[in-house]
C-alpha cells in the first residue's frame, strides 16, 4: 500500500480548495544549512496513556512494549518524547501521507464497499517489520519526514469535499498517533464521516479499547501465528495481538484480519491450520481473513514474491477450518477476491484489483438464498 | 510517496553539496586501515587524562586548561612530544574532519564546548582547513542549547545537526541495526572524531564511545531493546562509520553514575578527565568501571545487580565485531594528570 508523494498530496488538497491550510516544512536549497529547525510545538499534545515515575522518568502504557523514558528521550516508535517528566506525543495533526484509497486497499471488503476512505499517516512505529513497505515514513521520526500541518477538523473537511465517507489511519501504524486519532475520529463523526484503524493491533488492552472504541471499523494484520515470527521478524509479541482479536470482538467492533504470506517464514500448513482454528474458536468463522502476497522490500529482500499457490493453498486450509470469507490480496484478478455466499456459493461482490465490479450484497443478505452477510454495507 | 521523497532530496543536495561529493568515500588508505581486523596480539592503548584544577576556581572548564588536558592524553597516547606530532598521526591536511558531540544532556552533561574548540584548534595546527572540520550531532537546537555555536558556511568552523541536511536515503545495514547515515559523515567527513560522554544509562547501564554513535543514525529509538545489544555494537559496524572512526575522546569532565542519560545534577560529578583511544571497546570498558567505582563510592549497587549490565561491550569484542577489546590485560592503560 504505497501513499502518494506530497506533491500529489498537495495538489489533492488544493483540489479540495484546502491548501490555505496546508504548510510545507521544506526548506529552500539557498538556505542550507542554516535553516533554522522548525518549530514543531503545534504538533506537539500531552500524550494519554502513560505513567510517571521518580527522576523525571516514565512508563509509557499505550503499546505492549511499556517503554521505560528518561527524560529527553523517546520511545521505541520515536513519536512520543519525555520533556522534564511529561510524556508528548509529537505527532498531532503533523500528517506525512495523505491519499484517497478505494477502501478494499486497505483492505476492508465487508465494510461500504466501493467507497473511498480519506486515507493519512503520521511517522512512527511501535514495531519494525522487516518486510515493511512504508518503512521510509514507519520507521523514521517525524522531524526526519516532510509533514503538513492537518488538523482533525481540516481532514474531516478534506474527507467530505472529496467524497470519503471514511477516514483511515494507515500506511504506518496508527496506535502510535492515538490522540490525534482519536480526535480526528470525533472531528470526522461530526461531519457524518466514519473512521477506520489500520492496525498492527499492538496495543494495551485500555489504550485499545479507548482509541479504537472510536472506530467504526479496524483492520488488524496479524503477522503471523508464531512467537518466534514476532519476536524475529516484526520485533514483538503475539499474544497482546491476539488479546486485541478477542477484545475487537467483545467491542462488537467490526474487525477484519490480513496475513501477509513470507516463503518460508510464516507459510506452513501447521501455522494455517492453527491461525483458522484459533479465529474460528476466539472470534467465529465470520471475520473475513486476507492472505496476501508478500513483495520483497526493506530488510528482507532475500525472498521471493510469495507464489499464488502458497496462498490458495492458505485459503483452502482456512476454509477447511471453517472460515467463511478467506481471500486472497495482492493478486489483482483472482477469483479469491470475490466475496461468495458460503451458504450457496453465488458470487456476491466481484472484485478486480481495488475496483468493484459488483456489488449484489442487500440489506446484509445474500439476495439469491437470503443468507445473512456480516459487515458494515450501505444503509 | 517513497520515489517523490526520494527526487526531492536529491535535487536538493545535488544542488547543495556538490563540492563535497567528490570526498563522499573518504581516503582509501586510512579507511582500509580502519577496517582491517585487530591483531589478536596487539594491544589496545588507552589514556585517562586528569586535571584537578579544570575549573580553576570557577565552575566552568578554563579553556586553556582544556587544551592542555587534551595535549597530555594526545601526547601519553600517541608517544610524541609535541601535539601537532599527534594529530598528524590521527589527519592529514586537506581531510574534511567530522567531530560527533553528544549534546543530549543540555548544558550539565553534555560534550564540553572548551573541549570540543580545543580539539578543533589542534586540528587546524595539525593542517586541517577551519571549515573542513564540522561539529555535528543530531539536532541543531540541542547543540545551541547546550553552548555549541551554530556556524554554516565561510571559512571558520562548521557546526550544525544533522536535522540541517538530512540520512542518506539508502539503508546501511550490520547484524541486528539497518539505518540510513547521517549525510555530515558520509558526504563531509573522511574522519570521525568521536567526543562522547561518559554516562549512566538506565536502559544500557553506560553510554560512552559506542553508543554515542547511535547519534549519527536516523532510527535510534529501535536500537534500545535489550540493553542495547547488540545494536550498540551493530551500529559500530556499519561500514560508514567504521570506516570513518579514527579516535574516541570521552568527556569525563563531568561524568554520571546514576539516573542518565539525561541531567541530574545530584547524580554528576566532576571527574575533571578525558579518556582517549582509538579503541571504542577498551575505552566502553574502562569508562565503565570508573561509574561503577563511584556507584560503589556513594553506596549504589552494581550495574549487573540492577540488572543493566552494559552487555553491548562484551558484544562488540567478539569475533562477529572485533571492534576493540574488552579484556584488561589486553589493554595499555595510562592515568596521567595535568602538574
Ligand atoms: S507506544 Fe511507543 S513509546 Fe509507548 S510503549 Fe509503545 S513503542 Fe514505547
């Protein structure tokens, strides 16, 4: 899922009659290097989600990881800083990519389909695959990254102008910019626009169930079914990942799960075997399951694409285990996109690429046996 | 939006640092020194330099006391007697020279100003053009915070952050770290001067030589799990910096045995010393010991039983890194003090 460049960005909101609103922070060759740094205080908000500790230190409690930061010092994500005891998250409203997405890139198939999602990301993240494909903003901190100045209020404009009945945080991990998610989630409800989290679903339990209780809907990737996956691959941990699957559920919060497929890392029978059945007992055999092809990139460029027969052959075994909706991502034109009735087999929404060909779903039921459909769909 | 970012900034510095491409590899011979392995019989010398009377009667460090602390660790290192004989072992005239503070811990606890020109003067006398040498670390307004003046441009000096002109957009990659550089290394620098401080860590029990290096890459914050290692030693290994990194200058005129990296005034002392090696490893050990001297002095617990063991030492001596030693009998340890 590749965001535009910020010239794209720029002449989008300009479109949308925004640029006004919009600053640069690049600096003019003629100047360098004695630019002065720019200010970054607009960006800057206490953060939520943390403890403070004697010496000036504190305990950040928003992901997992509960890094331990002295003063002057940033957490592992690199977007939230210690100044003198208060914890700040240095990311609001200081947004580094913008697009307007078909929503099935994100990809959410059971959520308004054919519909565009107002799509942006902040810098940061809370873990470092070593396959990331946005690694250039995910892993860099925000100063390193040009930015636009997008206040909630302005992206929930953006959104409306240009026709997104959603906003999605996306590209890079939005748990890390929770406040500014959580107050763009409310500036967008205001204006009648629903959001959605892209998510690697690293998060505690009470970040969690605040932040995304402002969703309408959360994609969550689920890396792999193996600690050691976590633990060498993305650099954290399973179990609090599968802890937000369930906690997604009793939030009765919509929840897709994408699985990006690694030859020979994450791509054996067992660990399919053992993810369907983990969803189908935790979750139910609803929750729709994307395997998608994994392209080489960033650290792990040693590997090949993931063969389109490594990913019908993960479907077969979810739908063995009783998925209902298991597709197959990245392949543009596979049947594996379409979403089927499970009760008589009818193909309901046809998909190519990104693009919705049909869309036959009605009142959330199959319209040829009335099989109910679970998702969010047009009212 | 990778591809745009990238043109971007390659427009950018094409316009920008020409003249400084040319010198973007450095001096073939001294980086094939730099990299070749250590000999297992060589040893590691290592000087710590004191002066009681640093601050004279102030609390501030005499300038010309600076100097002359520099020169005695230089000259006990190097073996010569006069200093410009030093500095010429380390530069030659007409190398562009990168000097990497460490101005995280403001005006208390950061590289020393007086320190930091000393070193500079004695470049110059060695032949080294003023403005071919640049003081850097990652960000500009820490350094002015901290009493560094900022200085871009004409003939004098450098100093700047790396905020000012950017990472390569290529990833440098060793075992555990993948970052990009700091373009003020790898397109202005044939040699690293390394001038860290010698500090507690609540996450890697000491910071020094090694893990001030952490300062030149744009990803810091994923280098702290576990102690820091291995990606202290990782980020040692990168070919940029490695091949680049001549002499590590560790400023212990104040030093800190508790509660750092950032400031604390109630847990730093003045050590009034400089430790100078080419060693990162022997110079990383021995800084250790003397914080853990002075835990002992205040009535602290080890570092090993507050479970923060600066393992990352011990990592970057092994054979994967060999990037010094850590093992006091393979050091040549002098303590000298300025009469
Ligand atoms: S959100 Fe960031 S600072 Fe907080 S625990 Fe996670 S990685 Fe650390």
């Amino acid at each position: 899922m590749q965001p535009i460049d910020r010239r794209s960005f720029l002449l989008c909101a300009a479109s949308a009659g925004m640029v006004g609103s919009i600053r640069c922070r690049a600096v003019s060759p003629a100047a360098w290097p004695a630019a002065a740094s720019p200010d970054d205080s607009r960006y800057r908000k206490e953060a939520l989600f943390y403890q403070k500790l004697p010496n000036r230190r504190i305990k950040c409690k928003l992901c997992p990881r509960e890094c331990i930061v002295g003063d002057k010092e940033r957490g592992y994500c690199g977007v939230r800083e210690n100044r003198g005891g208060t914890y700040y998250t240095l990311v609001h409203s200081r947004v580094c990519a913008a697009h307007i997405d078909p929503i099935e890139k994100k990809p959410l198939f059971h959520y308004l389909p054919g519909t565009l999602a107002f799509s942006v990301a902040t810098a940061g993240c809370n873990v470092d695959c070593k396959f990331c494909q946005n690694w250039d903003i995910s892993q860099s901190r925000p100063e390193q990254v040009p930015a636009n100045y997008l206040p909630p209020q302005t992206i929930a404009a953006l959104a409306a102008q240009n026709r997104c009945p959603t906003i999605a945080y996306t590209y890079s991990e939005p748990a890390v910019f929770s406040e500014f998610l959580m107050d763009t989630a409310d500036a967008g409800h205001q204006a009648g626009i629903r959001s959605v989290a892209i998510s690697n679903g690293y998060l505690q339990d009470e970040a969690l169930r605040t932040a995304y209780a402002k969703m309408d809907a959360v994609k969550i990737d689920l890396k792999a079914f193996s600690q050691a996956f976590y633990r060498d691959v993305v650099g954290g941990e399973l179990k609090p990942v599968l802890d937000s699957l369930v906690t997604l559920r009793k939030m009765n919060k919509w929840t897709e799960i994408v699985y990006l497929v690694v030859p020979t890392l994450n791509d054996g029978d067992q660990e399919f075997r053992s993810l369907a059945g983990w969803i189908r007992t935790n979750l139910g055999g609803e929750v729709p399951l994307h395997f998608t092809q994994f392209h080489p990139d960033y650290l792990l460029r040693n590997l090949p694409i993931t063969p389109v027969s490594t990913l019908e052959r993960a479907k077969a075994i979810a739908e063995g285990e009783g998925l209902h909706y298991v597709y197959i991502g990245n392949v543009p034109g596979h049947p594996g996109q379409h979403t089927y009735c499970p009760r008589c087999r009818k193909v309901l929404v046809a998909r190519t690429g990104f693009e919705v060909r049909q869309m036959l779903i009605q009142k959330g039921g199959c319209p040829f046996c009335g099989q109910r459909i679970p998702g969010v769909w047009h009212s | 939006m990778r591809k745009g970012h990238l043109e971007n900034r390659r427009e950018f510095l094409t316009g920008c640092l020409a003249g400084a491409a040319a010198l973007a590899c450095g001096d073939g011979l001294l980086q094939a020194e730099a990299l070749r392995p250590q000999p297992r019989e060589a040893k590691s010398k290592l000087v710590v330099a004191r002066d009681a009377l640093l601050r004279g009667s102030g609390t501030g460090v005499d300038p010309a006391r600076a100097l002359a602390l520099l020169d005695r660790a230089m000259q006990t290192l190097c073996a010569e007697s006069e200093p410009v004989g030093c500095w010429r072992k380390i530069v030659r005239p007409g190398q562009r020279v990168a000097i990497k503070v460490n101005a995280l811990g403001g005006r208390g606890l950061s590289s020393n100003v007086q320190v930091v020109d000393a070193i500079c003067e004695r470049l110059q006398s060695a032949g080294v053009r003023a403005q071919d040498i640049v003081i850097f670390d990652r960000d500009t307004a820490e350094m002015e915070h901290t009493g560094f003046r900022i200085r871009a441009g004409g003939n004098q000096v450098q100093c700047f952050g790396t905020d000012r002109v950017g990472y390569e957009d290529t990833l440098s990659r060793f075992g555990s770290v993948g970052s990009r550089v700091s373009k003020i290394l790898t397109r202005q620098c044939d040699v690293l001067i390394n001038v860290p401080v010698l500090k507690d860590h609540d996450g890697a029990g000491i910071t020094a030589a090694l893990k001030n290096m952490y300062g030149v890459i744009h990803n810091p914050n994923k280098c702290h799990p576990n102690g820091c290692n291995p990606y202290a030693a990782d980020v040692n290994m990168l070919a940029e910096i490695r091949s680049r990194a001549r002499l590590h200058i560790c400023d212990a005129t104040t030093a800190c045995y508790e509660g750092g990296p950032g400031f604390k005034p109630q847990f730093a002392w003045h050590e009034n010393a400089l430790l100078v090696s080419a060693d990162p490893v022997a110079l990383d050990h021995t800084g250790w010991q003397m914080i853990e001297r002075k835990r002992a002095e205040k009535g602290l617990s080890t570092l090993e039983a507050e479970g923060r063991t600066p393992r990352y030492i011990a990592t970057a001596a092994d054979a994967a890194h060999r990037l010094g030693t850590n093992d006091p009998r393979r050091m040549i340890l002098s303590e000298v003090r300025v009469a």
